[in-house]
C-alpha cells in the first residue's frame, strides 16, 4: 500500500482565521525568513533590509533569520487575527498545513488537527495539490 494512500481521496483545509498559528507556541515557534523573504517584506513594508532584520528578526549564528515571536504573537498578526503582509507572507506560512512532516497520518490527525481548527474544513484539496504544496515548502526550505 502506498504510504500517502491515507489522503489519497484529498484532505480538507479551510483557515478559519483563529490566528493560533500565528501565536507564540514557546520553544518550537519559528518562522523562518529566506532570501525570498528578505526582499520580498522590507520591500512591501517600505523599509530597507537591515531595518527590517533588526525589527522584526532574530538570528542565531549559523542559523536562517526567524521572525521576532518573542511576543505572544508573531508582530504582524493584527487584531482581527488577518496579517498583515498577507502578499509577501513566508513560504512556510503560505502552504500551511501542507508540509511533508504533516502529511503522515497520526501527525494529521494528532497535533495538526490539534492545534488548528481549519483541518477537515472546507472543500477537498486534491492529494496531487497537497503534494505539490509539500514540495515547494520542501524546496524552498533547501534553498
Ligand atoms: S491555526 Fe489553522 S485555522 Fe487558525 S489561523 Fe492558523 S491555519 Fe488558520
Ligand atoms: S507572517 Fe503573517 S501568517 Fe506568518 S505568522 Fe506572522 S501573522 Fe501569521
């Protein structure tokens, strides 16, 4: 039996707009910023790169910058729970809940269902959509 056979018949996704993904979730909140990030967001936000990384950014040595979620919520949650730079919002946000380490089914139907209301909402996104989701965050994640 293929592995991924569990969604074969596709998986309902449809954000509610909870705003829980964008809250602070302690150790294991991090939103990664890419070189697709840093253009695109200092630029839509009307600041330069370095503004902007010492604003909105935090950086380990070593590690890709993360978006500043020292707060309860990440900064550019607003309080009708939308975001604010929705356009140029990180890849990693774009394709959630879509990720490979999601797509296993105990993961789905545990944590994921878990921690975000819009699982088993809305219309059926097909399992070739899911996948080719789970692959551009893939590929955007190894650069
Ligand atoms: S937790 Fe799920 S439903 Fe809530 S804002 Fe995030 S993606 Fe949308
Ligand atoms: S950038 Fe937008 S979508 Fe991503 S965590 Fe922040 S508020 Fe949420």
């Amino acid at each position: 039996m293929d592995a991924k056979s569990w969604y074969a018949g596709g998986l309902r996704f449809k954000c509610t707009s909870c705003g829980a993904c964008c809250k602070n979730h302690g150790d294991y909140t991090f939103v990664y910023l890419t070189e697709r990030e840093l253009e695109a967001i200092p630029k839509f936000l009307g600041m330069s790169r370095r503004e902007f990384l010492a604003k909105y950014a935090t950086k380990e040595p070593g590690h890709w910058p993360t978006l500043r979620m020292d707060q309860p919520a990440c900064p550019f949650l607003k309080e009708d729970n939308l975001c604010a730079i929705y356009p140029v919002r990180p890849k990693q946000c774009a394709t959630w809940p879509f990720w490979e380490e999601n797509l296993v089914e105990a993961t789905w139907k545990g944590s994921v269902t878990e921690c975000c209301p819009g699982i088993g909402k809305g219309e059926l996104v097909p399992a070739e959509e899911v996948d080719r989701i789970a692959r551009e965050t893939e590929e955007w994640f190894e650069g």
